[in-house]
C-alpha cells in the first residue's frame, strides 16, 4: 500500500501527469485512504538501449514471425493494469529470449492495438515504453 502523503508529480514523454488523487477519505484512524493513479505513467527505454535479443523480437514482430515460442502473439490481458487501460484483446505478448534460460525466461516485449511498443524484463512486474526515436 502506497504512502498516504501524496506523491510528487510524474513527468512522461507527453508532458506532468497530475499527481495521483486520494480515493475516500479515511473514516478512522485506521482507515487509511488509497491512492488511485489518474493516469498510468511509464518511464521510457530507448530502442537502442534495449537487448539485442529484444531487437530481434521486434524484428519478427515487424515481419509478421516466425517466431520462436508457440505461445507468441497471445493476448496479453493486462490483468495489473500495468499498461494503459484497453479493452481485452489490444495488447499481444511476445518472448525477449534470454541466454542461458531453459524456458521462455522473464523478458517480454507487449504491443498495443495502436503500435505502441512495451518492455519488461521482470515478467510484467514493470514496464517501459520502447521510444523507437533513440
């Protein structure tokens, strides 16, 4: 649970976010309010800072596959939110091959409906979005 203090403001690539408002005030002293992002704000990554191997799942991805997993392409449900709110079905998941894994590993790059481009090397946990401009 997040600090009842209110968080400073969030720059993004398109401009400050507000900060995040309280949900319902606190009713006892042990009733401590929420705090409820307006908006969800992700730090960038640049395209060219990213693995190799990221680079070469975009690039499949560009190319409409092969790809290396059969699990590639399946609907990526968003399920923490994580990303921006979109109807099911907007965001598609694809394996980042880590070296040395026996398995798929933790690496993911996510895409949107739109475009938009997502990286996460901690199996969702957090993500950034792929400015494909540096």
């Amino acid at each position: 649970m997040k600090s009842p203090s209110a968080p400073a403001a969030t720059a993004t690539r398109s401009g400050t976010t507000s900060a995040p408002k309280p949900s319902a005030p606190a009713k006892s002293p042990t009733d401590l309010p929420t705090w409820v992002p307006t908006s969800t704000a992700l730090a960038d990554v640049c395209r060219s800072k990213l693995p190799s191997q990221a680079l070469d799942t975009l690039g499949l991805i560009a190319k409409g596959g092969p790809y290396p997993y059969r699990s590639d392409g399946i609907v990526f449900e968003n399920r923490e939110s994580r990303l921006p709110r979109q109807s099911n079905g907007y965001y598609h998941e694809f394996t980042v091959v880590t070296p040395g894994s026996d398995d798929r590993g933790t690496r993911r790059v996510v895409i949107g409906g739109a475009g938009e481009q997502y990286w996460t090397a901690d199996h969702y946990a957090s993500f950034q979005e792929i400015d494909s401009r540096c």
